[in-house]
C-alpha cells in the first residue's frame, strides 16, 4: 500500500501529532502490512500561500496557460500527483486556534485543483478524485473538545477538514482525535494518549483486513477505554 504520510506540527521530538502518526505506521508494519512511504513535512515543505498569479492561473483552461501560469502551478500540480498516486493518506496535525495549522491550510490551498483533484463531469456535476483514498486523519489537541465537553462546539478542525477533503471526494474520512492533551491533568492526558493508541491500532487492523475487522467507532472505542480506567 503506498501511504502518503503528512505532519504539520512545528514541534519535532516534542510533538504528539508526529507520535501518533509514526505509531500508526508502525501498527501498520506490525500487523503485516507491505507499505511505501511518500513523506512531507509541512513545516519544511510549507506550500507557497495563495498568490494572485496562482489564483489566476489555476481558473485559467489548460489549453490556455501561458509558460509562466504553468511555472507557478508547478509545484502545486506535483504535489497534487502524490495523493492521486497514493492509495492512503495519513494526515497528522494539531488544532491550533481551533483550526489547522496554517501550514497545513497552505497545503490544501495547494491541493484543491480544478482538472487535478476535482474535476466538472459532463452532467455539471463536481467530482473528486481522492474517492479510492483511504484516509485518516490525526489531531491533537490541547483541550477536550469531545461531546459534552465546554470546549465541544468551538471545533473548527473537524468540519473544516471534512469539507476540504469532502470536496476532493473523500467521502467518509477516519478521525483519531487525541484530547485533552493539554488543559488536563496529568492523568487524563495519559488516558488520552492511550485512547488514542486504541483507536490507531484498530483502524490499522481495519486497513490491514477489512473484512476481519469493523472500522474502528470512536465513540465505542472510547467506551471501552473508560471502562477499563473505571476498574
Ligand atoms: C499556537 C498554538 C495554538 C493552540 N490552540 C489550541 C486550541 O485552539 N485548542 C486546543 O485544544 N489546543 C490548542 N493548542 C494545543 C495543541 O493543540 C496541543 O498541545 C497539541 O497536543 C499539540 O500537538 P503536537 O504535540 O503534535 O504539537 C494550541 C497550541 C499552540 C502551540
């Protein structure tokens, strides 16, 4: 399986996000898998952010591109043939002010292009063409945005990359949030942390073999991690 792996957090060795996608991997090796690894580091590799000259060439017809709107979209056309190349795509990133890291922002600036990841089908209909995509993402957070929390409704991550990625045709993304890991006791970041793993390793078995597994639910997942705590 031919992985493109993703981090977007500007911490390194500190970095929980890049933890737990390194983590996921490695459950993924564990269990068998035969993978190669595209990887970017968007806090390296930071895609330009939107220009006037990349707004005006990617509107601009194929056909009618000039040299230099071909030169600006370069980049930005390679990066675009890395996920379409990939059978799955491994997003790791933390919330920061509620939403993604800009770097990772700047990516799906880059990313979103029409006749690359998104396409008008002769009905007038808008496709993506991220369909065949596994795709899970990774985030952490600082706070407890889940259900119930006083925090759960200013999470401008969750349907911000659903909607992005919803657009270029990933349907039914795979979310592994791991909270609070932050504004928390020591405890209750510890047990995050570990949900985390949980849910990672049994979305790993999912991908390893479908069949076998059910996709990992993360509400039940989270139940059972609560309930062992309880013991
Ligand atoms: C600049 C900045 C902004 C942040 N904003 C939020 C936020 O809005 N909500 C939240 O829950 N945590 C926030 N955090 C905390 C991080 O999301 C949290 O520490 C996360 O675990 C960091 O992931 P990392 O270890 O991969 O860098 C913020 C952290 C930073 C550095």
């Amino acid at each position: 399986m031919k992985i493109m792996h993703v981090d977007a957090s500007a911490k390194r060795e500190r970095s929980n996000s890049r933890a737990l996608s390194q983590h996921f991997l490695e459950r993924l090796r564990e269990e068998g898998l035969d993978i190669e690894v595209d990887y970017l580091d968007v806090t390296v590799d930071t895609p330009p952010h939107v220009s006037e000259a990349f707004a005006i060439a990617t509107y601009t017809p194929l056909d009618e591109r000039t040299p230099a709107m071909k030169a600006t979209l370069a980049a930005s056309d390679a990066l675009c043939k890395r996920l379409l190349d990939a059978d799955a795509l491994v997003f790791a990133m933390p919330m920061y002010n509620w939403s993604m890291p800009s770097v990772f922002k700047a990516f799906v600036d880059s990313i979103t292009r029409t006749g690359l990841t998104y396409v008008f089908t002769d009905d007038g209909r808008i496709e993506g063409r991220l369909a065949r995509q596994k795709v899970l993402f990774i985030t952490s957070r600082g706070a407890d945005l889940r259900a119930g929390s006083p925090y759960s409704s200013m999470d401008a991550l969750t349907p911000a990359l659903k909607a992005a990625f919803g657009f270029l045709g990933v349907a039914d993304p795979t979310f592994v949030d791991a909270q609070p890991l932050q504004f928390s006791d020591q405890a209750a970041r510890i047990e995050a942390l570990e949900r985390a793993r949980t849910e990672l390793a049994a979305v790993a078995a999912h991908w390893v073999n479908p069949a076998k597994s059910e996709p990992a639910s993360a509400s039940e997942l989270n139940n059972d991690v609560m309930a062992l705590s309880q013991e």
